[in-house]
C-alpha cells in the first residue's frame, strides 16, 4: 500500500545520533511527510547550578556545557558579566579572546565536515579531516594548557597570554591550514559523490531560514548575510570588520542545502584564519586582565548589582548568556543559556519533508546540533504521559511482593 | 589528491604515540611492574605543552589556610582542615581549571605535568593532595 503513511521513531538514543534527542517521522514509503522533534534528553540544570555558586565557579561550569563549545559559553558569559557590573576589558585581552574564539571554529567546522563525511558514508575523508584536525588541537594545547576545556577567559580579560615565542607557531599552523585549504575544499566540494548525496539534500529556502529564525552557518548557507559578528560587533570584531560568507563566496547562488552548508563551514575556516593572523599582527601591549589579584575580582563581584546580555558567533551560530546580579550575593540571581542549536531546531522539519530516509543522518547532523548546549528545559505533559520515578517503581514491586505473600493475586 | 595522500600514507609513520608499549600488554599494571623491574622499556608519552595543568601541587608549609582556593574552586575538590589550617584536595573531582593556582596569594598551590591519574579508587593515597 503505496498511500500508507508509517511512523519512524528514531531516538533519543540511536547509533545515528550524536547525542540524544527523539524524532517521530511520518513516512510514505521512503518518502518522508512530516516529523516531530522531542528534545530535553540532555537536560541538567545547569543554570540552577550556577545559581548556587559564586560567578568563578559559574564560568568554569559554563565551560562544561559542551565540550566543543568551551570558549564560546565562557566568552559570553564574561560579555554579559562585564556588562552588568561594568568591567573594562584591556584591548589585549579582547584580540587574545577573538583569537581563541576563531581557533574553536576553525577545530569546530573540521570536527563537523569530518562528522558530515562519516555520514555519507565516506570515511576515509572522516579520517583525513580529523588527522589535519589535530594540528589546531596541539596548538590549543600549547597556548592554553589543555586540548579541550582551555580555562582561558575570566572576567575582565582572559587568564594566560599568548608570548613572542608562541607567535611563530601560530603562524606555522596558519600556514599549514592555508596549504590543506584547497585540497580540503578540493575533496569535499568538487567531488561527484558527495555532491550527488548533498545536492537537493535538506533544503531550507531563504524565507523559512528567516521566519524560522535559523542562525549561524545553517542560515548562512540560505543565503541570508547574518552573522553576530558583523551585525552586532563586540570585541574587536568591529575593527576586524568580519563579513558574513555566504555560497556566494565561492560563486554559487545559494540553495541552502546539505551542499552549501559544507561550503558555508568549509570557506569559514579560511575566513578565521585570516581574523587569528590580522590579530597577531594588531594586537597591542599591554595587559591581558583588569583583576589580576582574585580577591579583588571576587569583591567586586559582589558588589555588582544588574543586569547584562552577552552574545557572541559560536561555530554553530549565535549564543546568548543573559545575567542578572543582585548586590551583596555572590550567586547571579538569574543566568539564561540560549545555545544556536535551540534556534536552528525548528529549521529541522522543512529540510526533512519530502526527503528520503537515507538522507536522515546527514540531514540531522548538517545544523550541526548540539543537544548538551541546547537542552535547557525539558516539559513533561503530565496529562498525557505518565513517568514512573525508581523510588516508585520499587514500591509498587516491593508491594506486589507482600501481595502474593498473602496469598492475594494482581492488582 | 586523496588517492595520493593514502598511498603516501603507507609508508609513513602512525600519527598517534604507542604508549605505553609498541602492543598492548595483556595486563598494563603488570606490563609497568616489568619496567620497574628493568624486563621491559616504556614508550614515553608525548610531552606535555608548558603550560600544561595537570595534578596539583601543594606546598604544605607556605599554605597560610586563607580558604581563598576554596571559594574559587568550581568542582568543590579542597577540604578545609580547620586544626591544622592546612587543605586537603580530592584529585578525583578535580577539573583542572588551576584557577585555585591563581587564587592562591603566596603561591603554595602549582599545576604540575602529571597527567597519568586514572585509579580504580577515588580515595587512594595517589588521589589526595595534603
């Protein structure tokens, strides 16, 4: 029965999934009709968290909402923390932080592209991508102390400075990405099979990725120019004077498919590299924090009473930290997490209507969701759904137990 | 052009560092107990970056027990010991953040280089810092 319209569950745990998040798919034979997304599997009350510790310990925490995200959360946390308490931050210190912020999206998009090519399928390209990876990571190492949770911003500055004699290995890793950059673009954009796979794959027309209010690469790749970075400059961004890239760059008129999203991420690289080394070359002297003794940082703090927005252009979009502080407590009063992902999931049902189910995998993860970042909330509807606590559940079965015990049958 | 990368590929070493051993000894605790009795070479690890932050360390007597690490600790790993006015940190819960480190106002407290810490007890000697 060709008309006959199935349900696909698939999720929250599944081996094509990254992380975990549930859709129920509508399909017509391979066709797919509609889809309903269920996210809030990885929900962990980050925020209450941070309301019961000091702002330090806040910034760490924020650290820890994803891992690929662990300059991106504490950047803009610091943004919306300076803001409320009005901290001055050295020039330094904001070039050394947009530094960092490029060198996460440039490991970011190479973790993606090298995700979007095990989907389709090709892993030697998985391989590859990831082995050139791997030279921004050491670099990160080398600059920050650690591969992954760097502990580099704090308010007022950033922790640790980048010194003459680190320069020239960061220069030695643009050059090395500025040589891999063609090949790259090379292997993914002019090969016949991934274009066949991503051509007319998950498309989101220019006027849904607006009314649905898609940001970062995925909106990007719609053709819309939208970038935080350039609509609203903060840092140095505004002296960078960063362009949004869009297909056109590289001289197609944009579809906003699987295709462009590549080209969008893969070309953004190319741009970051370009941002780290015009920051070598005009960061000034100085001093990289206005606190260098804590305890003053920590009394300020305290004394800190308002409220403040911070965003900044994460790998996969924009990301909003709102903050609310109270004079006399060290706690913020009210911390909200708006991660790209959250405003990218709704673009998700018009790229998957009318596609295939082969096209699931590399459709889901051409957002390049974030489940950890997003998850800030997770609804129950008691009405129609019943969930059973463990401390329930044993008691219906130690219940039972003395049932049959005395000799009564079910219940 | 991937063609030729993997072709290349033969011929060059693996990126990644064999540690501890060329192939993976059957028991790695045993495998260490046979290098320290000189039966058998380590293969080093990669050096760790200078800036590296590792396990802690803690110089008991420059410690003034101001308790300015733990306020700043976001991962709850010191200890107060109220006698003594000393701490005690609890690795296993460690994030390696090292903002104590900066904290600290008379430097009693250093990120070292060691990294090797897995332990199949949270509370062994290895895992606190007094």
């Amino acid at each position: 029965m060709p008309d006959q319209v199935y349900e696909i569950p698939i999720g929250p745990i599944h081996p094509a999934l990254k992380e975990p998040i549930r859709f129920t798919f509508k399909v017509e034979g391979e066709r797919i009709r509609g889809v309903d997304i269920r996210p809030g599997f990885a929900h962990r009350g980050i925020e209450y968290m941070g309301m019961k510790r000091n702002l330090i310990q806040v910034l760490y925490l924020s650290e820890r909402i994803c891992g690929i995200c662990s300059i991106s959360h504490p950047i803009t946390l610091t943004l919306a923390v300076e803001r409320a308490a009005g901290i001055e931050v050295p020039p330094r210190a904001q070039y050394l932080r947009v530094i960092f912020a490029e060198l996460e999206r440039v490991h970011s998009h190479l973790l993606w592209a090298g995700v979007a090519a095990h989907e389709l399928g090709f892993d030697t390209l998985l391989h590859l991508t990831w082995k050139v990876r791997e030279k921004v990571l050491d670099l990160l190492e080398e600059l920050s102390g650690n591969r992954i949770d760097y502990a580099i911003p704090i308010y007022g500055g950033v922790r640790r400075d980048i010194t003459p004699e680190q320069v020239p290995q960061v220069e030695a890793m643009i050059r090395y990405y500025r040589g891999l950059l063609d090949e790259l673009l090379d292997a993914f954009l002019r090969d016949p099979s991934v274009e066949a796979r991503t051509r007319g794959v998950g498309v989101l027309a220019p006027e849904e990725a607006d009314s649905l209010c898609a940001v970062g690469p995925t909106a990007r790749a719609s053709g819309l120019a939208k970038d935080v970075r350039q609509d609203r400059p903060y840092l140095v961004y505004g002296d960078l004077g960063v362009k949004a890239i869009t297909p056109r760059e590289w001289g197609l008129e944009p579809r906003g498919d699987v295709y462009d999203k590549a080209v969008v991420r893969l070309l953004e690289v190319g741009q970051s590299l370009d941002l780290i080394e015009r920051c070598l070359v005009e960061m000034p002297e100085g001093e990289i924090t206005s606190f260098p003794k804590i305890p003053a940082l920590l009394a300020y703090l305290k004394k800190a009473d308002g409220e403040g927005l911070g965003w900044h252009e994460a790998p996969r979009g924009e990301v909003i930290h709102y903050i609310r502080l109270e004079a006399g407590v060290e706690e913020p009063v009210v911390w909200k997490v708006k991660a790209p992902t959250y405003s990218n999931l709704m673009s998700w049902v018009p790229m998957f209507v009318d596609q295939e189910i082969a096209d699931i995998p590399i459709i889901a993860a051409s957002i390049d969701p974030c489940m950890c970042c997003m998850d800030r909330v997770h609804m129950v509807d008691a009405s129609s759904e019943a969930m059973v606590q463990k401390e329930e559940l044993l008691r219906l079965s130690r219940a039972k137990t003395e049932r049959i015990c005395r000799g009564g049958g079910p219940a | 052009m991937i063609l030729k990368t993997l072709f290349s590929q033969l011929f060059t070493r693996p990126a990644t560092n064999r540690f501890p051993a060329k192939y993976m000894p059957k028991s790695v605790l045993g495998f260490l107990g046979k290098v320290q009795a000189g039966k058998a070479t380590l293969v080093p690890p990669v050096p760790v970056p200078p800036k590296f932050r590792g396990k802690i360390a803690y110089d008991r007597e420059k410690c003034i027990g101001c308790q300015l690490c733990i306020r700043v600790c976001p991962a709850k790993v010191i200890e107060f010991l109220p006698e003594e006015k000393k701490i005690r940190m609890h690795v296993a819960r460690c994030t390696f953040c090292a903002q104590c480190v900066d904290a600290c106002p008379v430097d009693a407290l250093a990120a070292s280089p060691d990294f090797l810490l897995s332990d199949t007890d949270r509370h062994s000697t290895a895992l606190i810092v007094e």
